[in-house]
C-alpha cells in the first residue's frame, strides 16, 4: 500500500472522530447545532466518506485499469491539500463566531486547497483509466 493511501484512509479515520465528536456536542447541546452544524455535516462528508473514497480508489483503481497510478507525486500533493484545505474550512467554521475575519479567509483559503487537490484527483485518475498499451495495440 502506497504512502499517501494509507495516509488517506488513516486521515479518513480522523474525521470520522471529528465529526462524531461534534454530532454529539449537538446531540447533548442542541443549542450549539446552529454553529457546529456545517463543520461537522463536512468533517463527515467531505473528511470521512471523501477521504475514504480518495485513498480506496488510489488504491483499487489502478489496479482495475491494468497500469500503474499516472502520478504518486500529485496524489501525495492531494493528500495534503485535501486535510491542510478541510481543515482550514472546518476550523473557519467553528470560529465564524468568535473571529469573522479570519473566518473568512481560513474558508475561503481552505476550499481552494480542497478544490485544486480534486482537481488533481480527477486529471489522475483520468489518465490512469486510460486503456494499457498492450490493450490498445491488440484492438488494432
Ligand atoms: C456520514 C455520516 C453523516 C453525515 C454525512 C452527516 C451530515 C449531516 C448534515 C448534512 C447535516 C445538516 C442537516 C441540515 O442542514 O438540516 C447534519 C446535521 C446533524 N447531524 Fe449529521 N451526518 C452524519 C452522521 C451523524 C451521526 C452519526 C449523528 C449522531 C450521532 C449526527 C447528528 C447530527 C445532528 C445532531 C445534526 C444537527 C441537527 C440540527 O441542526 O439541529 N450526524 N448532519
Ligand atoms: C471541501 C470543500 C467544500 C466546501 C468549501 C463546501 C462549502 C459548502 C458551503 C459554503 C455550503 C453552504 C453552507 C450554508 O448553507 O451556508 C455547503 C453545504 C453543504 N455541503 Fe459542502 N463544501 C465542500 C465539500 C463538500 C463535500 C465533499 C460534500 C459531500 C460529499 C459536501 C456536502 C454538503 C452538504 C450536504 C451541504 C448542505 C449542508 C446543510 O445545509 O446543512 N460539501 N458546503
């Protein structure tokens, strides 16, 4: 198993303890959902179920499609802008209340990190479904 694989589903993990964490802040004090809401609907969303996908299809995906992941270099750059991203999100959540500045630019700065981290997932995965050579030259 890669690096940035197991890093993913280890991070997958993680979020699933976040966003349980602040589901049963809310479940014990509902007065609080109003704000934890959005942070913890996206410590599971986008940081539990997202990463679990990410690392699960890093994984299996190449090796459905015959050939090796496009770039291991591009993943390990998603693994980090994907939680360094979600993290900023999640924490400019939680504090819209208490710092409204910084709440600003922790969200925006963190969904352009998630953002550009998926697009490289896709232009990766993109390639890496390409046919293998060998398959190509056969259907000629
Ligand atoms: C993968 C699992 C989960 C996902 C993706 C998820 C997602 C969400 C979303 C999108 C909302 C906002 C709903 C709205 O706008 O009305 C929400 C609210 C909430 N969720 Fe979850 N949830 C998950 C699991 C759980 C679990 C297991 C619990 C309880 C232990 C829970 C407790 C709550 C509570 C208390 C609210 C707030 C309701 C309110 O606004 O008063 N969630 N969740
Ligand atoms: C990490 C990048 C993401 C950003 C920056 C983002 C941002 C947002 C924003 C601004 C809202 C509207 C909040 C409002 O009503 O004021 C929202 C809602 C929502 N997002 Fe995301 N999102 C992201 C990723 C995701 C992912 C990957 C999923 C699902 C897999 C998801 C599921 C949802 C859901 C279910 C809601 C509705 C929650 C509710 O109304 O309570 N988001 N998101």
């Amino acid at each position: 198993m890669q690096i940035f694989v197991r890093w993913f589903l280890r991070m997958s993990l993680v979020w699933l303890g976040v966003g349980m964490l602040l589901a049963l802040i809310m479940v014990f004090d509902p007065a609080r959902a109003s704000m934890l809401r959005l942070a913890h609907a996206h410590a599971l969303a986008a940081g539990f179920v997202s990463m679990m996908i990410f690392g699960v299809a890093y994984h299996v995906l190449p090796r459905f499609s015959g050939r090796p992941l496009e770039s291991a270099r591009l993943a390990m750059v998603h693994l980090w802008a994907a939680n360094l991203g979600l993290a900023g999100i999640v924490a400019g959540w939680l504090s819209a209340g208490l710092l409204p500045g910084a709440w600003t630019w922790l969200h925006r700065g963190g969904a352009v990190a998630f953002a550009l981290g998926a697009a490289l997932f896709i232009y990766n995965i993109w390639k890496t479904l390409e046919a293998p050579k060998w398959n190509a030259l056969q259907q000629r």
